[in-house]
C-alpha cells in the first residue's frame, strides 16, 4: 500500500524545505504521541487495579495476626486491614469500620463509610480506621480481577466507522497522486504538486478514530461497564431494541419462598421442605436457592440423594430415601403423567397473582407445591421507562408461565405484545431471531446459561458481572456493578462516543478535501498545506479524547432514589392471604450472604413455572 505522508515529507526534503519536513513529521509524532498517550493511561489503569495482588496481607488464625502472600489467602480466611493498606480481597466487614477510598475501581472522588456488614472489594484502600474482613473471593476471582481480564481481552479498533475510513483513505491514494501530478505538470510548480500530496484524509481517521474508542471505553470501565470492543460501542448507539431475560435480569433474582401447599397429608410440610431442598442442592437458579436458604432459615435438615438428574428448563429428578422425587414446574408434571387433580380442587385459586409454584412429588404422586415471588429489581421501572423515552423498545422473555410474566411486565410497564413466557432457551433465539430479520438492531441483556445462545444471536449482548462464567464471557458489554442503570451509561457513552467519530470524520475531511479542491486552482504554500492536514488530525484526536470526561448529563441517568434501601424492602417476601395454610417468611436479608455462583461448568438451570 502506498504511503502518502512518507513520500510528502520525503518530496518536501527533495525541493529544499527542510522546515516543512520537519513540521510535518513534528506533527505527525504529536498526533502518534497522543494516541499512544491514551492506550497507556487505559493500560495503566487496568494494572494498578491488581498492584495489591503482588503483595502481602495481614490475617488472623488461630487467634493471631500473621502476614502472608495474598495469592495464599483462600475463601473464609479473616484479613485484617489497617490505614493506608490496600484492600486485597473481595468480601464483607465482619468487625470495625473505616473510611475506604474506591477510585481505583470505581472512579468514587470521595471515600465512603464502612462498617460490619458492608461489602469491600479488593484493590480499594483503607483510608481511615480498622477492618475484619471475611474473604469470598481471591485474585482473579474478585471484581478486580475480572475487570483486567475484561479490559486485556477487549480489542478496541474494530468499528465499521473506522474500517471505511480506511477503506476510503486507501482508495483515496492513487487519485490524490494524480491529481497532485497533474497539477505539477501543468504548473511546473513542485510545490503545488506536493501541497496536495500533503492532504492525507487517512491518516487524520486512523488516529482519531481509536482514541476516541479507547477514551470511552476508559470512562466506561472506570464507572463499572465494562466494553469489549469499538465494534460493541457502534452497534449500541444504533439499538432500537432491547430484549431482557427476567429472572436475574429485571428481576432481583433472588427469590422468596412464600408458602407451602401440601396435597397428601402424609407429608408434613417441614418434610416437603426438606426433600425439594435436598434435590435442589447445587443448583444456582433463583428459586433452587430460596428454597435451600428457607430450609436453613427455618432449620429445616436436609437428606441425601443417591441419583440426580436434571431436566433442561424443567427441574430435577432425585432419588432421596428410596423415594423417587420430582421437584420442578408444571410442565416437568406433565411429562412425567404427575396427576395435578387434587391441587386444584383442594386449592382452586392458588394460581392467582403473582406468585409462581414448585411442584414436589414423590413416588408418582405430587404431595405439595412450593410458592415463592422474585419481587422486580427496584431500579427497573425506571430502566424501562427510559429506554421508551430514548425510542427504545423493551421486550421481555421468561421461562416462567404468562400469568407470572404479565404481572410483572404489567409492573415494569412493558406492552404485553412486547412479553414472551414459557420460553426455552432455544425459543428465546428464535425471538431474538425474528426480532434482527424484521430489521430491528437488537440488544439482549440476561445473565443465566439459558440466555447464552440468545446472547450470542442479538447484536449486541449484555449481562452482569455475577452472571454464569458462560454468559459473562459471551457478553459484548459486563455491567459490573450489577446494576441496570449501568446500561443506561453503557448507551449514553456509546452514543457520545460515535458522535465525536463523526465529528472528527467531519474535522478531517472537510478542511483537507477543501484544501485540496483550492490547490487544484490556486498556489498553496507547502506548510500551510501541513498545518491544515496535520492539524486537522490533531484538532480530531484531542477531540476524541472528550469521552473520557463522560457523556453530558450523565447524572441525570441516576435516580433520586436509594437503591439500597428499595433492594432490602423489595426482597421481602410477599405473605400468601390464605388463612387456611400455615406460612414461613424468609428472615431478613441482612442475615443472608450474596451466594457466589459457580463456574458454568458445575451450574445449571432449574426453571420452575406453575
């Protein structure tokens, strides 16, 4: 491929203008210098999130403080934090309290309060005070981590916005040659000639154009979203579709039992309990760990199985005691010929609101159901509402029957035309399928490995950091946080950021195709002709480095509401209004611990539906 700028400067030396040479490679390195600039500072960041992974902690064993290397501590150990030392794992406050600055990881200016019972996170520092904490997560398992992984693995110049710029620029070549010849020739004036070889378009998008990619997807990850590549950004500022899996994703995803249904009084309902619990075991679906967390909660023993299998998207088969136990939805009854009769003459409206049931039986014959509700994540509605007020459409798909999944559509204000229920996993790519042929540019955001295969089909894929590893890893964007009002940032950065690309397309193009047409008729002097094409592209990439000061308004994007506060009285579980039936609430979550899902290797789905 023929390179313009070097045979300009070259051609600038041959005619004896060696000051114009000179500026010009000047200005080319400048614009070089900035671009490298950027990826370091976003290189940078990245590593200093792990520099306490290096290093040494402080923990307690057998009653005394000891220091060790942190790639040595393991989950449970108790890490004793002092002022001034970095935070080197990710779990909670279990004594004491303090002051813990989290800009590394989350770009917070101020730090923030912290007692027992709060949640650190490796890589923050203590600033004041003394901290206990018990570890959940080490190394490359903590946020931290995960982060760097994300921020390693992402390749950030791979738009079509860039790809046809340099397509265009290359093709711009041979005619920017000959027009340069013919205007020599027919002037005899060199100078002109290598004026308009001077104005290179290609050079000004090559630059610009990456900066402006990696300055967001710095901003981006320093807020908790975390972006894999320029190609991701392009495709989310153009969505005119957002599909979202429920639970998990629009809802909390940790479900509430709220009442226990017995058909065959031979069961007691402690016993019922009991065996859905232990065929749930190791499951990492919602409603397997409300289920198991009542049982603890409520001191409920729990036997063990001696076969298991689980049937995809409907529940599982165990047998526990030699009895054969089914613990699953409706749908998984009726397979396997489970007469429903008695349940619904006993309990002829327990298939009202919103509740949604486990169906237990034993032996061929269901002895029970298990009610339990997974309220909607308090920031939803309000997700909802503003993709509608950006022209965004949201739909929502679900597992679960379509009574459950109206009421909370109906809840979040989704259209019901918009809502798909009792989906497996292979229906939910079919929507998203048809969704991307009725020429919508689609968005799917779950977090459950039976929203892998649609994550994979829609343009753009979005999920948690605490999603299955599956689903994190196919993902396009990573809302660390957990949060869903990180999405909002994700596409208010993401169309920020392609509107300065086309800004700079448009500062780079017009002064050198302008330049160009005027040499053509009129005498240009070789470095102004240096100043208006290099400066242009300098002028575009300072330009491009506008996203790492964040989209304009973007604290209009956060709620005036506590998050915190509204997440602790939404998991409540709602009580069931039937006297008739004896009803256990799950404690209060503050007594819960955030349970840690496992690799996508060991998980697997369990979705229950009436």
């Amino acid at each position: 491929m023929l390179n313009q700028r070097t045979m300009a400067v070259g051609l600038h030396a041959i005619n004896g203008s060696q000051f114009a040479s000179a500026l010009m490679l000047g200005m080319i390195e400048g614009g070089e210098a900035i671009r490298d600039m950027t990826m370091r500072g976003s290189e940078k960041a990245s590593l200093n999130l792990l520099d306490c992974l290096n290093k040494h902690a402080i923990v307690e064993r057998d009653g005394m403080e000891i220091e060790v290397p942190v790639k040595e501590i393991v989950e449970g150990d108790r890490v004793i934090v002092y002022p001034g030392d970095q935070i080197p794992v990710d779990g909670y406050i279990i004594k004491g309290h303090g002051l813990v600055d989290q800009c590394k990881l989350t770009g917070e200016s101020i730090p923030i309060s912290l007692s027992a019972g709060d949640d650190v996170l490796a890589s923050t520092m203590l600033v004041e005070g003394k901290i206990s904490i018990f570890t959940e997560r080490t190394g490359k398992n903590t946020r931290a981590g995960a982060t760097v992984a994300l921020m390693q693995s992402a390749p950030v110049h791979d738009t079509r916005m860039g790809n046809y710029a340099a397509m265009v620029a290359n093709q711009m070549v041979v005619p920017t040659l000959a027009t340069s010849l013919g205007v020599g020739l027919s002037s005899g004036d060199l100078g002109r000639a290598i004026s308009i070889l001077t104005l290179d378009v290609g050079t000004g998008m090559r630059i610009s154009i990456p900066t402006t990619i990696m300055s967001a997807l710095t901003y981006a990850s320093r807020n908790g979203v975390y972006i894999r590549s320029g190609r991701a950004i392009e495709k989310l500022a153009e969505i005119d579709t957002l599909v979202f899996d429920k639970t998990g994703t629009l809802t909390q995803g940790r479900a509430g039992v709220t009442g226990i249904y017995i058909t065959d009084h031979s069961c007691s309902e402690q016993e019922l309990l009991s065996l859905a619990a232990t065929a749930e075991q190791g499951l990492s679906h919602p409603v397997a760990e409300a289920i198991i967390r009542h049982a603890k909660d409520t001191n409920v023993p729990m036997y063990e199985y001696t076969e298991w299998d689980y049937h995809i998207g409907l529940g599982v088969a165990a047998t526990i005691n030699d009895c054969q136990m089914l613990v699953g939805s409706h749908r998984l009854m009726v397979q396997e010929n489970i007469s429903l009769d008695v349940l619904n003459q006993r309990y002829p409206n327990i298939k009202s609101g919103s509740n949604s049931l486990v169906y237990v039986a034993r032996d061929g014959q269901l002895i029970g159901v298990i009610l339990y509700s997974d309220p909607p994540r308090p920031e939803s509605q309000y997700i909802i509402k503003e993709l509608q007020e950006q022209g965004i459409t949201p739909y929502m798909l679900s597992g679960d029957v379509k009574r459950v999944a109206k009421t909370v559509a109906d809840e979040l204000g989704i259209a019901p035309d918009c809502v798909y229920a009792e989906e497996f996993p292979e229906g939910k790519v079919e929507v998203v399928k048809a969704l991307h042929e009725s020429g919508k540019t689609v968005a799917f955001c779950g977090d459950g490995i039976n929203d892998s295969a649609a994550l994979a089909y829609a343009d753009v894929s979005i999920s948690f950091g605490g999603a299955t590893d599956i689903a994190r890893e196919t993902a396009d964007i990573v809302l660390m946080e957990n949060d869903l009002r990180g999405l909002l940032l994700a596409i208010k950065v993401a169309k920020h950021a392609m509107r300065i690309v086309w800004e700079n397309a448009a500062l780079v193009v017009v002064p050198n195709i302008g330049a160009v047409i005027a040499g053509v008729f009129l005498a240009i002097d070789p470095v102004l002709a240096i100043i208006i094409n290099n400066g242009s592209a300098i002028l575009a990439e300072i330009n491009g480095l506008r996203p790492l000061l964040g989209p304009d308004n973007v604290k209009s994007f956060v709620p005036s509401v506590d998050i915190k506060t509204l997440s602790k009285q939404s998991q409540q579980p709602q009580k069931l209004l039937d006297a008739t039936t004896k009803v256990a609430t799950v404690k209060s979550v503050k007594d819960v611990v955030e349970h840690t899902r496992k690799p996508a290797s060991q998980s697997v789905l369990l979705q229950v539906s009436a």
